[in-house]
C-alpha cells in the first residue's frame, strides 16, 4: 500500500508539474501579446495629431498599464511556482516519514529528522517573498515637483531622466529584455 500511495503521489507531482509547465509557457505567451499590444497602441499613439505632451501622457499611461499588465502575469505564475513547490515539499516529506515508519523495524527518529527537515524546507519557501521581477522599466508615480516616487535600485543600475526616457523609450525597453 506505501509502494502504491508513493506511485500515486508521484503521478500527482508529475502531472501538477507538467500543469505548471504548460502555465509558464502560457505566461510566456500573454507577457508577448502585450507586448504586442502596446507596441501598436504606442505606433497609433506616435502617429496621431495630438498636441506632444497629450501623446507624452498617453505613452505614460501606456507604460504603466504594459508593466502593470506584465507584472501582475509574473506575479500569478510566481504564485503557482510557489504552491508547486509546496506541494512537492509537502509530499516528499510525507514519502519519507511513511518510509521510515514502514521500515523493518520502524524508524520514529529517522521520521522525526525528515519530518523536520521538510518543515524548515517549507517554512523557507513560504517565507520566500514573490520576486519584484527587476527587469527594468518605466517608473510610475509622482513627479518631483510633486516629491517624487520612492524607487529601490542596486548598484550598477543607471537612472534616465523623464525627458530622454521619453525621447528613447523603445532603444531603452529594447535594453531591459
């Protein structure tokens, strides 16, 4: 019956995981579309009449909800690789204490160690934040005049001012990927 419960879980693992895999590439692919979706909407945006700094408000809006768009995509499947992750945990843990239990004779203290072990594996991945995805971008927020936006940064990154952001955007989204 453990041999039979072991099969089973695995089977379980493999196919939540191979779930998890069509997701990723399914993220993938919504992350593409818009992309795709805003490069157009930033070619009509280019293209119309408007006076410059109406089209400057649009592309900013624009920005904004392609990184929103993108992130909150990121973010879900962040969610799910998380959860995988979790249920692995929780099922190998499971494996090996029913082993050691199982085994002739039983071993309780061998079952306490993995039991231990798989909390504190559980305990790192649940506390494990969901990543930031520092992939670069454009800022939303306040203007300076207005006290700014807070943003974090590591060493090595370089800030482009709103001005020649605007005037580069495609060169510096071109840059980030």
């Amino acid at each position: 019956q453990i041999a039979l419960a072991e099969q089973y879980a695995k089977q379980v693992t493999d196919i939540l995981g191979s779930l998890n895999e069509i997701s990723q590439a399914r993220t993938e692919e919504r992350i593409a579309e818009i992309e795709e979706t805003s490069a157009k909407e930033l070619e009509a945006i280019n293209a119309s009449s408007d006076l410059e700094r109406d089209k400057e408000r649009s592309r900013a809006a624009l920005a904004k909800r392609t990184a929103q768009a993108i992130a909150d995509e990121k973010t879900k499947q962040a969610r799910q690789d998380k959860a995988l992750a979790l249920f692995e945990i929780g099922i190998n843990t499971a494996q090996g204490i029913i082993s050691a239990l199982a085994s002739k004779p039983p071993n309780p203290i061998l079952a306490a160690f993995i039991a231990a072990a798989g909390a504190i594996q559980l305990a790192a991945v649940a506390a494990k934040p969901i990543p930031k995805f520092a992939q670069g971008g454009l800022i939303g927020g306040k203007l300076h005049s207005q006290g700014g936006t807070m943003i974090e940064a590591e060493q090595g990154e370089y800030m482009v001012n709103r001005r020649q952001t605007s005037k580069h955007r495609r060169e510096l989204d071109a840059m980030n990927h």
